[in-house]
C-alpha cells in the first residue's frame, strides 16, 4: 500500500511526510504537486497517477479553502467555488474510471456545515462578480461519503481577518487555538470513512464526528 499527498505547496507537503514518519513505521508517502485552482495542474496530476498507479482504493478530497478575499482561479472562476467544488469534481471524474477497476475502492469529500448558513448557487452570477460575500461563496463498487470533521484549529480561517475584519480574524485564532481540536483529532473522521470496514457496504453518507448525520 502507497500513499500520495497532494500538495500546492511541496515543501508543506514534505513536512507533513515528516510529522506522519513520526507515528507510522515506515508510511510509503510520496508528495505531489496539485493545484485544484487549475484545470491543467489537476490534468496534470491526474494524468501522472493513472500512468504510474494500476490501483486507487482511496481518494480524499480535502481543499482547504474559505472566506478568502475575492479572487479568481486559474480559469477565471471564483476561488471557492473553483477549488472546493470544481477542481474536486474534475479531479474525481478524471480517476474515476481506474476506482472502479480497483474497487472496492472509496470516495471522501472533506466538507462542514457552511451549507447550513448559506444561500443556494445564483447560476446567473456563478462568480459572484455583482455582490461578492467571502462566506456566501463558502457554502453553497466506488462508495463515496461527506463528512464534518467538526471545529478544527487548522490554516482554514486565515483568511477571516482579510474579509470580515481584523478583531473576527483575531478572535477565531485566539479562540481556536484554545477550544478546537487538533489536526490529529480533526482527522479521525477522514480517517474513519476511508477505512472503516462496516462502511463498506454504506454510500452516500454524510457523517459527522465519526457517526451518520
């Protein structure tokens, strides 16, 4: 068994290989660029991972980004809905034919509950171009399953300060630090729909804290 870190910033990516290095003997990770604001670096990846791996038992879909300040991908789409939604759904779509070859085989989308807060996609104004709000734009054989991994003290909210104010920027930092759990802990439920046996034979799920919602 091998794994792949897919990673805009490779040298992140190598750092998170150290920190897994220290609690799993011997973990077979190899780190690989992926940008998913871009059609071609997903093309890309995607084309080197059919080419080199005859087998893919798991995929993650883990983006992390939200409330950012209003910027475009790549193809010129808005950069959460961009990332989150379409570099995800390409990227899936692109493997999904060597998972179905491969099952059983699982497909985990990383998700939260922003959806609860927010309105349904304008396909009229699919960029947000005439009224733009960072946190609207958040949240509108294989299994596949979504999860909520719950509040977790991770880089998600570096963008809060730029784009609701600086006191919210500072007290969500000061807050998650404290009352959060911990990248360990807020990946158990990842971890959980990736390999628990009695999943096997679920699909559709969304599941919150390790339990179906």
């Amino acid at each position: 068994m091998n794994g792949k870190i897919a990673c805009r910033d490779i040298e992140k990516g190598a750092e998170a290989v150290k920190d897994i290095n220290k609690v799993v003997n011997k973990p077979n990770l190899v780190v690989k660029h992926l940008n998913l604001a871009s059609f071609t670096s997903i093309k890309n990846f995607a084309q080197d991972i059919l080419e080199n791996e005859p087998f893919i038992h798991i995929l993650i879909n883990n983006a992390g980004v939200a409330a950012c300040p209003k910027s475009s991908t790549d193809d010129g789409f808005e950069m959460q809905f961009g990332v989150n939604h379409l570099g995800h759904f390409l990227l899936t779509n692109l493997l999904l034919d060597r998972l179905k070859v491969s099952a059983p085989a699982r497909i985990v989308n990383v998700s939260s509950l922003a959806h609860m807060i927010c309105s349904g996609i304008n396909f009229n104004d699919i960029n947000m171009d005439r009224n733009y709000r960072p946190i609207k734009a958040y949240g509108t054989g294989v299994t596949t399953y979504c999860l909520h991994p719950g509040a977790v003290h991770t880089g998600l909210g570096r963008h809060l300060g730029s784009s609701v104010g600086s006191f919210v920027g500072r007290l969500y930092e000061a807050t998650s630090k404290r009352f959060f759990k911990s990248a360990l802990m807020g990946a158990q439920t990842t971890i959980h729909c990736s390999v628990e046996e009695r999943l096997a034979f679920e699909s559709g799920l969304l599941l919150l804290v390790c339990m179906p919602a």
